[in-house]
C-alpha cells in the first residue's frame, strides 16, 4: 500500500478537535487514509477472521474500510466516557518533539539541519508505534467478546490481490499461534515422592542433553540471562545478543515453546501434569547445559560472573 | 506403559488456563507485531535527510502540548506520564495512597486487556488505557514526578478499595475477597513461563520510577542526618536539557587528583575521582546515560575500615583518610560510592575534618560484608558543586 503524506496542519486540527470526523474534509480525507492504511495493513499481515471482521462492519456501516481502520485507532486513544481533551494526542505531539535532538532557542546551523525531522514525519513514527498497540488490543477485545461459531474455521484465508496481498507473504491467523499447553500450569506439591522425583529429574537431564545441541548461541545466551533474572529488554544482554528486544523476548519465547511442543509429542500418552513437570525440569537443566556454552567475556558483559580476579576499574 | 513418573502436583483450573491462555495469545500477537518492519515511509530517518518533505522541526510541536496538571495531585488521580519520563508506550498510572515526605504510590495500567498474574486487577472499564491495573508494579515517586503528567480520569472509591485489597493480597498474602479472584490473572507455578518475561520488562520500564523514589529517599536521609529541613522539590530536567547534560557532561566531569602516597605499604585503599558537579547532576548524567566506566579514574589512597554501626546493624560506618589527595577535598564535600565490580551505587559520605577524613553517611553493612570484599573494588566520586 502506498505511503500517505500528511501535513502538520491536518494533525494539529485532529489534535484540537475530539475526533476526526469533525475536522475538515482535507484533514479527515489524509488522516484516514495515513492511519485507517496502517492499521488494515497491521491486519491483513495478520488474521484473515479479525480482518473479515472489519470488512463487515465498513460494509455495514456503509464506509470504507479505512474509515473503519481509523475508528479502531481512536478507540484505541479514548480514555474517557465523556468528551475531555485525549492526552494521549498531547503525548503523541510530546514524544515526536523529542526527535529533533534540538533545543527549541538554539539558532540552526548546517550541521544541525540532518538532525532536524519535520513534525509530520516524527508524528507518523510515533503514531506507527501506536498503531501496532492499537491493532493487538482490537484483536484482543474481539477475540474476547466473538464466540466461536459452530464449525467456522477461523482462519479460512481471504482472498487479497494486488495491493490487497498481504505485506508479510504469509497470513498468519490467530489460532496460528501456538495454544498454551506450555503455560506449566503445573507445580509439584508432593513433599515425599523422592524417588519419583529423582527418576523424573534423570529423565529431563537426558533430554535436556539430547536437546542442547540444537540451541543456537544466541538461545544459550537468552536462557542463561533469563535464569539469571534479566529482563529480555536489558540493553547488556541487547548489547551482548546483537539485537532488538523484540528478538530477545520472542527468540526465549520459540525456544521455551519447542522444548515444551517436543516433550508433549514425545509423551503425548502421558499424563498431562506430569509431561509439565518434565517440561520445566528439562528447562532447568538446559540452562546449565547453556551456561557451558557462554564465553567468559559474554559473562562478565553480562554481570555474570562470579567474584574474580578484575583488575579493571568497571 | 507410563514412562514418567508419577509425581503428585497442583494444576490451574480450567479458568485459570483459559485466563492464561487468552493472555498467552495477546503476548504472542505482541511480539509478532513488535517484530514486524515498520512500514516504508519518509518517517524513516534515512529519508528523513535526504529530500523529506520540508516543515516545521519536531520539536516546535511543544508548542501544542498541554501543560502538565502539577497542581493538584490526589488519591484517585488516574495519569498520564508524561514521555520525558517514560518513553516506550504512553503509561497511566492509578495514584493510590500518599505517604510522608512527598511521596505518593502509584500503580501503573497493563498493555493488555487480560491480567496476567495474580498482581493484576481487571477494572471492567472499557477503555483498552485501564482494562488491567498492574498491582505487583505498584511504586512509590516523588510528588516531582506526578508533576510531569496529565489527569485524565479518577477512581471510584470502589475501585481504590479494590486496588488495596489486590495489593494486600499479593503483597503480605492477605485472603482476596471473593468477588475480585475471579478479575485477578492465574498464578505462575515456572520462571520459563512467559508472564516472568513479561513482568521483568514491565518492571524494567518503570525503572525511571524507582531511580526518582531512590534519589528522594537519599535527600530525605540525607537531611534527616544533617538534620536540616528536607530540601524543596527541584524540578526535573526536561528532554533538551537532558541533550545537554549528555553532550556536555563529559567535558566537566573529571579532573586528576594526585596522590602523595598511593597505597604505601600493603595498605588497603579506595579510588577516588572528582565529579565537578552535584548529585543531582551526577544522576542525570546517569540517568541520560552516562556511564561509570567513562570515567577517568584516578589513583588515589584511602583507607576504609568498614564495620557495623552499633546502633543500627544493617548500617555501617567507614571512614576514608582522604589526607594525601591533592588538590584537597573540601569540608562538606559529599561523596557517592559506587562498587566497581557490582556497577552499583552503594552508600554516599561526607568529606569532614577539614578535608583530611571522608565518613560514610549512608550504606548497608551487607553491600560492605561481602566474603570477598575488597577496599580496591569502591571508588569514590567525590562531588564538588562549587568552583
């Protein structure tokens, strides 16, 4: 889908207005187009049934799906019942100032001017970021309040050509996304099964060994940080794994998972509770196995290390 | 025949799992969505330079901001934080009590609609910015704070009601009255179940929060000490200002202490280095991402005599012979110590005696009884606000 300019102007008449239906014609025209865009192109990546969805209502309400794009976007914004100013527009403008790193008094010069942004664009980053927020939560309350109705797959592809095709190449549907059989909602209770016990920890050694080799360095390196208490977002471990948090947080989550899909496929005649138990045993031995595999100097990046010699200052 | 063993074990109930479950998803649609490119635009920086459509800067869009609602914090107050503070994602926070000395608990709203953990309230309300009140991230700022937001909204008396009964429950056990367990998230039986992912991000977000309780705290016990008046809310520095405490912090930041004597005879002894600046600086200078480890240090002898302070045994007292520094401290002078192995603020002293002694004013005997302690693993950042 092609990008959709906006002017400054059109943004600060919707910041002044409560919604975009009472700003000019221009001003709605842009707006909907730049932000009902963003959000149908969140969604076409995404679930074909929660796209559906919108299609429906656009239709029902005899609009385009743009507008109905839009609408989801200030649903999202609102905060109150009644008509108060949104503050969230006021942290919207707030947090684009900040993208030219220049004081407000300072006088430009030709150094400074790769450093300026002009307020349209920094608005449409930031706005970029909300509407990815704004989409999940949409998605969310659907999937909460949409009963499951009889049969109806819930994934049945749309058909998207052109410039309708979706811009991931694939359509991932929200029962796409792993169920959550690795919630280990289990917890062992039992005080005395000590053999039990033992026996089940033997087990998990033996297939956390057979699953190590098939980490990665950098599914060692989020597995011995997330035993160790850091955060997914700590910008140590950002630093040390070479990329983003979004990578950190999902590549723990991929990791957790297929130990937990492989062990439940594995003892699929198993009693549920107990394949749970071995899933986080067999997690726990894993992140020893991991630490092995972690340099000294990944470590003591990390603030791992033990007390040790150090003879530098930090 | 079973290949596990069987080991007797608790469960979450078929509501709890569905409870999960629906939170699991919008985890999942989370950071496939956090994953995703950014659309292609002129927003990208790189297009930014190179021939983007011509206008006013970024930053005059200040001009159209609301001012922050600094007159009247109160319980009940539902805030917006304002960016400077916390930049991520708009954060809401619900103030809950006021406590002494300026301080006020608040507790932030979740970014889904489903409670995640037995911390986390479900409000009813049908906004998505306070579906999920975050009990367990519950902290105490300094009113200072509060001031950089806008009041959107209240709580009902209600509602407060059951924000405490939520956070007595999760944080001293207190029975969770009926109606309200049924609105609370699952509980977490595993450190690998996402959830921990996702409280430890939460709580790392809210770090700017507990930095500002912390540096209340320390004036607040630094005057208690001293024994003076607690000092006036300073206000915070805004984002250029922060730009500018980044850019030119650098430049002011040290200068070389000789030492006479350095470590003579096997004596144990600290580093010290000159922060030409306040504490307040030197924080800011942190806090705008300033790091320890840029600064030049210097070789400098003290001796530090750690040991419990009789009254208060979690206290200790230390004192440093700062004698042999050249150019000499001065009377008065206040000194943060940071464990250079740690990367960790632990206590801060005042320089006394003319400039000959540094005592510890404030520091925990723990962070000093360390099996392995050494006197060469402190440094001491010696603050000099004046010329």
């Amino acid at each position: 889908m092609a990008f959709v300019e906006t002017k400054l102007e059109h943004w600060i008449e919707w910041k002044q207005k409560c919604a975009v239906d009472l700003c000019l014609e221009e001003t709605r025209n842009a707006l909907m187009a730049y932000g009902g865009a963003q959000i149908l192109n969140r969604l076409k990546g995404w679930d074909s049934r929660i796209l559906q969805d919108l299609l429906d209502q656009a239709a029902k309400n005899a609009c385009l799906p743009i507008r109905e794009g839009w609408r989801i976007l200030e649903t999202f914004l609102h905060e109150t019942p009644n008509k108060s100013p949104i503050r969230h527009k006021d942290w919207l403008f707030a947090q684009a100032s900040k993208f030219s790193h220049l004081e407000p008094d300072s006088s430009l010069t030709a150094a400074d001017a790769n450093r300026i942004v002009p307020a349209q664009v920094a608005l449409q980053k930031v706005m970029a970021g909300v509407v990815k927020t704004a989409v999940r939560r949409h998605c969310e309350r659907l999937l909460k309040e949409l009963p499951k109705t009889n049969g109806e797959s819930l994934d049945a592809p749309l058909s998207l050509d052109g410039d309708e095709a979706c811009t991931r190449g694939t359509v991932m549907a929200i029962e796409d996304f792993p169920d959550a059989d690795a919630v280990m909602g289990t917890k062992d209770v039992s005080p005395d099964d000590a053999a039990a016990r033992a026996e089940m920890r033997n087990l998990a050694l033996a297939e956390a060994k057979a699953l190590e080799p098939g980490l990665s360095d950098r599914e060692c390196l989020l597995l011995v940080a997330h035993d160790a208490g850091m955060a997914m977002s700590d910008p140590l471990l950002l630093e040390a794994a070479g990329v983003k948090k979004s990578v950190t947080s999902a590549g723990l989550n991929g990791l957790v998972r297929r130990v937990c899909q492989k062990l439940a496929q594995q003892y699929s005649q198993e009693d549920p509770a107990d394949v749970r138990l071995l899933q986080k045993n067999t997690l726990e031995y894993l992140v020893q196995l991991a630490e092995q595999r972690i340099s000294p100097e990944i470590k003591a990046r990390l603030g791992l290390l033990p007390e040790g010699k150090d003879d530098e200052l930090f | 025949m079973s290949k596990l063993p069987h080991i007797r074990s608790q469960s979450l109930s078929p509501e709890e799992t569905a409870r999960v479950q629906r939170w699991q998803r919008a985890w999942r649609m989370h950071l496939d969505l956090q994953g995703q490119a950014e659309e292609p635009s002129s927003a990208d920086p790189a297009s930014a330079q190179t021939g983007c459509p011509a206008g006013e800067p970024a930053f005059r869009l200040q001009e159209w901001v609301a001012p922050y609602d600094q007159d009247s914090v109160a319980v009940g107050d539902i805030r917006l934080l304002s960016p400077e503070i916390i930049d991520e994602r708009a954060v809401y926070v619900a103030v809950l009590a006021e406590a002494e000395w300026g301080m006020w608990l608040v507790a932030p709203y979740g970014n889904f609609s489903e409670p995640c953990a037995p911390g986390e309230l479900e409000t009813g309300r049908k906004e998505a910015a306070f579906q999920v009140l975050c009990l367990w991230n519950l902290h105490s700022v300094p009113v200072e704070l509060l001031h950089r937001s806008w009041k959107v909204d209240s709580l009902t008396e209600q509602e407060l009601q059951e924000a405490k009964a939520v956070f007595q429950n999760v944080a001293a056990g207190r029975p969770l009255p009926e109606p309200l367990r049924a609105r609370v998230g699952s509980p977490i039986f595993s450190q690998f179940d996402d959830r921990v992912v996702y409280q430890r991000e939460e709580a790392a977000l809210m770090a700017p929060l507990a930095r500002a309780a912390q540096r209340r705290m320390e004036e607040v016990q630094l005057a208690w000490i001293l024994d003076i008046p607690i000092p006036a809310h300073n206000p915070r520095p805004t984002g250029p200002e922060i730009s500018r405490i980044r850019d030119n912090m650098a430049r002011k930041l040290t200068e070389e202490l000789t030492l006479a004597a350095a470590a003579a005879g096997g004596q144990p002894y600290s580093h010290v280095a000159l922060f030409k600046g306040s504490l307040q600086e030197l924080e800011d200078w942190l806090a705008a991402g300033g790091a320890l480890n840029r600064l030049k240090v210097f070789t400098a002898s003290a001796i530090v005599e750690p040991q419990p302070d009789q009254a208060k045994p979690s206290k200790c007292f230390a004192q440093w012979d700062l004698g042999a520094l050249s150019p000499a401290p001065a009377e008065g002078d206040l000194f943060a110590v940071f464990d250079r192995k740690a990367k960790r603020f632990i206590g801060q002293g005042r320089v006394a005696q003319g400039g000959q002694v540094g005592s510890l004013i404030e520091g925990a005997w723990e962070l000093f009884n360390r099996p392995a302690f050494r006197c060469q693993d402190l440094l001491l950042l010696l603050l000099r606000c004046g010329p």
